[in-house]
C-alpha cells in the first residue's frame, strides 16, 4: 500500500506531507494503517455533498492511496470528506509530521 | 455566505444623537437614513432566518452581549450541546470559559473602542464550539461561528505540540474578527486579498490581548498563538507581527515562513496562496504603524485599520489598495499630513509598499457609520 497524504491551511497555514510506503513499516505499524484505511472505507466511502466554501481556517487535504488493484485520490476541504476518514486523517496527520 | 453589500448600517442610538445636536441639514439626513437603516435591519432579519437553522432567535438591534457556548463533545457535530450561556456561572471547563471570557472581550473591544454592536453590528449572538473532534490541532470561523480543537490531547504527552486553541486570548479575537470581515470588507480569501483578511484578524486578535493586558505598543509582544504551543515545541507563537518569520524554528514544525516585506513574498498555490504566509507583511505595517504612532494600539492604528475595513476595503483589494485606504482613513480621522498619516505611510513603506494618495475615494459602502458620519460631517 502506498499513500501520499498532504494537508495545508488552517490557522497556522502549516504544510503537512508525506509518502508512505507501507512496505516498508514495520509489521504492527504497517497492520495499523491498513486498519484505518479499512475502517475509513477510503476506498468505497461516498463523499458529502461538497459545501460552498465559507468561513476561514479551515483545513485542505489531499489524500491518494493504491493498495493493489483499487486506487483512489481526493482532495478537498476538510468538510468534504465524510465523517468516516476522520480517524484515518489524523493518523496520517501525526505520522506526517514525523517524516 | 456571501456578504451583504448593506450589512453596515446606522446604529438607532447614532441617530438619536444626531437629531438631538445635528443641524437641521443634519437631522433630515439622520432620519432619511435611519428609514433606510430600518428597511435594512428587516432584510437583514428575512436573511438571517433563511441562512441560520430555525432555533436560533432573531438578533436583537440593542447593544446587548449574547455569547453562547457549546461543546461539541469531541465529534464534529455544530453547534453542539450548550454549556454556558449569557451570564451563567464558569463552567471549569477552560475551553468553555476561556470562549466565553475571550468573546466578552472580543465585543467589548468592537462596542467599547469601535462602537460596533457584535459580529454585524446588529447583536448577532457569539457562538463557540469547544472540543471539537479529537486530536484537532486548529480553530476556525465557519461562516456562522467560532470553533476550537482541542489540539493533540488524543497523543502522548512528550509528542503533544498543541495546547486546547482558546487558550490564547489572540486566537479568539482572531476567529472573531473573521465574521466581523464577513460582515465589513468580505474580503476573498485568496491570495492577496486573502492575506489582507487574515491580517485584520490578527490586528484585532492582538489588540484584543493588548487591550485585556493594558499593554501599548511599545510593551505588547505582538504574537500571535502565545500559551498555544507545548513545551516540546520551539517556539513563542504561530506568527510574529513585529518579527514575521520568528515565531518558531521547531525541528517537526519547520520554521515560521512568514514574509516581513514585498521581496519575499511568497507565490504558491498552497494554503489559497499563501494567506497564512503572506499576511506577515501587512501585519508588519499595521505593527510598525502602531509603534510610531504610540500609545496604545487600538485607540488610534486600530481605528484607522477599523474604519478601513468598514468603509472602503473591497473584496479584491490588494495590499497596494490596503496601503492606500488606510493612508486615506488616517487623514479623514486625524487630517492630512498629520503624524498618524504619516505614521501609516511610513508602516507601509517599511514593507515595501508605498503608498498612493488618491484624492477621490472609492465608492462609499451605503450604510456605514464612518461614512455616513463623514457624510453627515460630524466627524
């Protein structure tokens, strides 16, 4: 599974980036995060109906993942992703920060 | 939501006064716009009930702080469950008090200073969420409300970086005077005009610390995010307007990119072009301002940078267009080549910019109260 995740915006306007390549984790931290990719439903998951943007701050993501044969990149503003990949953001927030 | 092009209008106590000491000239104009004002006010009411969910109550024209607080309960749901409202007891829940404590003082600074009754200046209540979701290291103005995170409480302690996002008095103010450009200036948020927005809630979040520290310029730390990062992170702040680019040097967090002047400005497609990293310049000028002008800050820089964003910035205005409107603002409140004026002049030649005095202004934004004071000539 690779994943390249990438956050900006919010109030700080801090870059967020990574590529992960879980091949090459260890094996807890590679069953990990195809754990929360699974929970999420990254790859089947709907997405909310996109809002028009207002407000200020907020956050932008873009996130890809290929695991096998599915794939599946999005990128929006933080209200655009369901409820569901919450988890799994913030899981690549932290791991992001550390690379 | 879209900003109303009438959303700044005479206030009824304004009125009063002038048909109780204006020239008859000036009365005539007074009711003439207080009949418009009102036709205003009850747009402004139908709007409200078609843009806001049906429990919330129509605001009240009156002065009359309303803050309401809600937590979210970790999950993104908004406004949440309610824990303090108006006038209830401290919750001792620091996220819950402190955006109470820092919406009270947010208004007081726009009603006390500015005579601006709440986020559109017709009483619109303030509400916050705390605890929202888990691990949210931000806080954000959606449109209708503030919101804070908790910062990284779901991590352990030694790889924590965020602190709970009320706990810097700058940051509610900041939130806050999102939704008081919403209602004013409604500045696009994208490159520059978008910087131009983030630097007004940065002005005023700081002026809102430095007036609840009855600091003046010269003492005032001039950081934005003070008490937000924990200790394991190197730094002071998210932002510096004295110094933008040193607010942080952290080995996970990077370094502060903010720009202290038009050579580094910084193009990118990231962030809507920079907002958050270019507003380094603007506050810089607005800091530079306020230090040669002296005193404290909000009683004169603030004014000016007030009326400009009430009077005659425009969704698109540029930093040039920032520097000239503030240049004219300082001349209609304290007079042409007086040291204020001068003061703005130099804040932003001090970044780069130079300022272009143009004698003809802008179309005046109908309704609002600088101008129509200016055009009442009470001023």
């Amino acid at each position: 599974m690779k994943i390249y995740f990438e956050r900006t915006g919010g109030l700080m306007g801090q870059h967020l980036r990574a590529e992960i390549d879980a091949d090459r984790l260890d094996p807890a931290a590679r069953r990990e995060l195809e754990e929360q990719v699974e929970t999420a439903q990254f790859f089947t998951a709907a997405l909310p109906p996109a809002p028009p943007p207002s407000g200020a701050d907020r956050f932008h993501y873009r996130v890809e993942i290929e695991a096998g044969s599915r794939r599946r990149a999005i990128a929006g503003g933080e209200n655009d992703f369901p409820e569901s990949f919450r988890p799994l953001l913030r899981y690549l927030e932290v791991l992001a920060r550390r690379s | 939501m879209e900003r109303h092009p009438l959303a700044c209008i005479l206030p009824p106590h304004m009125v009063e006064q002038i048909v109780a000491n204006g020239t008859p000239e000036q009365r005539a104009k007074a009711i003439q716009t207080a009949q418009v004002s009102a036709e205003l006010r009850a747009q402004r009411r139908e709007m409200a009930e078609v843009e806001r969910p049906p429990s919330f109550e129509v605001p009240a024209a009156a002065p009359v702080l309303q803050r309401r607080v809600y937590s979210a309960g970790n999950r993104s749901g908004l406004p949440g469950q309610l824990v303090r409202g108006e006038g209830a007891p401290p919750t001792n829940d620091p996220a819950a008090d402190e955006a109470y404590d820092g919406a009270g003082a947010t208004y007081n600074l726009y009603w006390e200073v500015y005579q601006r009754n709440s986020i559109n200046d017709a009483g619109m209540p303030i509400d916050s969420t705390v605890h929202y979701q888990v691990g949210y290291d931000n806080a954000f103005w959606n449109g209708m409300q503030m919101v804070y995170g908790d910062g990284d409480e779901d991590l352990p302690a030694d790889q924590r970086l965020f602190n709970r996002f009320t706990i810097s008095l700058d940051i509610i103010g900041h939130e806050l005077a999102h939704g008081v450009t919403q209602y004013t200036g409604n500045l696009a948020y994208v490159s520059q005009p978008g910087a131009l927005n983030e630097s007004f809630s940065d002005v005023f979040g700081s002026l809102v610390r430095q007036r609840t520290l009855h600091q003046d310029a010269a003492a005032a730390d001039w950081i934005i995010g003070a008490g937000l990062f924990t200790a394991n992170v190197r730094g002071v702040g998210i932002r510096s307007m004295k110094e933008p680019g040193t607010a942080y040097n952290d080995p996970v967090l990077g370094k502060d990119p903010q720009p202290a002047h038009m050579r580094d400005y910084v193009n990118t497609p990231q962030d809507n072009g920079g907002v958050h990293i270019n507003s380094g310049i603007p506050n810089h000028a607005f800091y530079l301002t306020a230090v040669e002008i002296g005193g404290f800050a909000w009683e004169k820089a603030g004014r000016i940078w007030y009326a400009t964003l009430c009077n005659t910035i425009r969704a698109n205005s540029n930093f040039q267009d920032a520097a000239n409107l503030t240049y004219r603002a300082a001349s209609d409140l304290f007079g042409k080549g007086s040291l204020e004026q001068q003061a703005v002049a130099h804040g932003w030649n001090g970044v780069g910019i130079t300022v272009e005095d143009v004698d003809t202004p802008p179309d005046t934004r109908p309704g609002c109260l600088a101008g129509v004071m200016k055009l009442l000539g009470l001023r």
